[in-house]
C-alpha cells in the first residue's frame, strides 16, 4: 500500500499506565465491484493498517460477518487477542467483539448479553428490533497497573429507538452489577446526548469526549459514509467510561490509509487511565 500523508497515527501506541481504547463499526461485507469503496476486498488492508499504526489497547468492533473477522483476526496477527460472537442463538452470524493487547491485558472472563428482556437467552430479540442484538465484554488484567477492569462492545438497533433506550438501560445495569472500572465502546445509532447516552450517564456510564483533558483533531461526526467527515456533524459512535476513569485524549478519525476509507463509519479513541 503507498505512503499517504494520512498514514501517521492520530493517537498511536501509548505507555502505561494510560489504556487507549478504539471503537470503530467496520461495515459488513456486501457484494460491491471491486474498486467501490464499500468493497471489503478494498478496505480490509486500510482497516488493518489503520488498527496496528494507532496500535489501541482494547479496541471493539462491530458489523463483523464471520470471514471479516477471520481477515482482522489474520491481518492483526498475534499481539492481540480477539474476543468476538455472533449475534445469533448459537453465537453464528454478524459479530460484534474486542480485540485485546496481548503484551499488557489478560483475559480472566468473558462473555455475551443479548440485548433482551432475556439477556442471558443467546439470539433473543425485544422492543421492536428485527433480528437480535448483543453486546460481548471481556473482564481483563492490566499487568502493566494492576487494575482489572471490564470492556464491552455493541451495537444499537438502527431501526427502534424504545430498543436503543432499553438496550442502554441494560448496559447500565451490566456496568453496575459488576462493579468494576469499565468502558463500553458501541455503535449507538444515536447521537452523543441523546435518550440512551442519557440513560448510561444516569447509570455511571459517561461519554468520554466532554471528560477530555485534550480533544485530537477535528469534532468530526462518525459516519461520514466514505466522504469527508463534518466538522460538528452527530456522533454515533462513542467511547462511554465509568466515573474512575480520567480521560487524556479523545478523537474522532478522519485517517485514510493508503488514501482509502477503512469504513463507512469513523473510528473513535478515547485514551483513559483508571484510579489505582
């Protein structure tokens, strides 16, 4: 791939003990001609040198067809560990998941939520969605600090918004029945300070991007759709945290790897350090 002058990281590789945390939905794959930019065939490589140059700590993504995540799983190689379900009854079809740095982060437990009146019923649906939603979160050992927390990944329903507030609901209560630092990184399908944002702030889980001690480029929107972001435009992708954590830096990518959008939609960094 040819050097482009959007092949510098916006965040990078960070030291502990600050954890850098990436969100990015990285569009399922969908029949295109290769040369669309939708083609999977075309942005898999941008997606994985975007990934491995901004080098995240836990990085959580979302729209992942089966053999997209065997293409990251392969292209990312062995520094991180992938923690990544399908959204079906027996964990089959489009995931969402995480992707964890091997050299400070082990994995004590991991597990999926159907977002459900059922949560512990793999492929149910509720309020309205027309095929099942979930969220997978992994509780990990940061050795380099010693802090355990937990890092859930999801993806909102597009379509209810009753489904989006009752789905963020649960992810509250998940947060706070564990009772762990945590930081819960999503596609929200709504915007930052809307109806289900407000119901994780009410439970403790907050956006990261007003907590900053320093913003990173542009306050861009995160779906551009293989245009140039907006200054000011919605944010729908989002890095949320619980109240322990302190909040470095955030950004919104607008980076081009090899002059070719990694997705539809724009990757989001939060960088964080939790409270010993």
């Amino acid at each position: 791939m040819p050097h482009h002058p959007d092949d510098h990281p916006l965040i990078g590789a960070v030291r502990s003990p600050e954890v850098h945390c990436m969100t990015l939905n990285v569009r399922r794959r969908v029949p295109r001609p290769a040369t669309h930019p939708d083609a999977w065939e075309r942005r898999r490589d941008a997606i994985t040198a975007l990934v491995t140059s901004e080098a995240p700590t836990v990085l959580a993504v979302q729209e992942a067809l089966p053999t997209q995540a065997d293409d990251l799983t392969a292209g990312l190689g062995p520094d991180w560990e992938p923690v990544l379900v399908g959204r079906g009854a027996r964990g089959s079809g489009e995931q969402v998941g995480l992707f964890l740095d091997r050299s400070r982060l082990d994995v004590v437990e991991h597990r999926t939520w159907a977002l459900s009146r059922t949560p512990n019923r793999p492929g149910s649906r509720s309020w309205a969605t027309s095929f099942p939603r979930h969220a997978v979160g992994a509780v990990v050992d940061d050795r380099a600090t010693g802090v355990r927390f937990l890092a859930v990944a999801t993806h909102l329903d597009v379509a209810s918004p009753w489904a989006r507030l009752r789905s963020a609901e649960l992810l509250g209560r998940i947060v706070r029945q564990r009772g762990l630092p945590a930081v819960v990184m999503a596609d929200w399908n709504s915007p930052a300070g809307s109806a289900p944002w407000r119901a994780l702030a009410d439970a403790g889980v907050v956006d990261s991007w007003g907590r900053a001690s320093r913003q990173m480029g542009e306050p861009y929107g995160t779906y551009p759709h293989y245009g140039s972001p907006r200054v000011g435009g919605r944010r729908i992708d989002g890095v949320l945290v619980t109240p322990d954590a302190t909040v470095e830096r955030v950004a919104v990518s607008n980076r081009r790897p090899g002059g070719v959008w990694p997705s539809d939609h724009a990757a989001v960094h939060a960088v964080v350090r939790w409270a010993s």
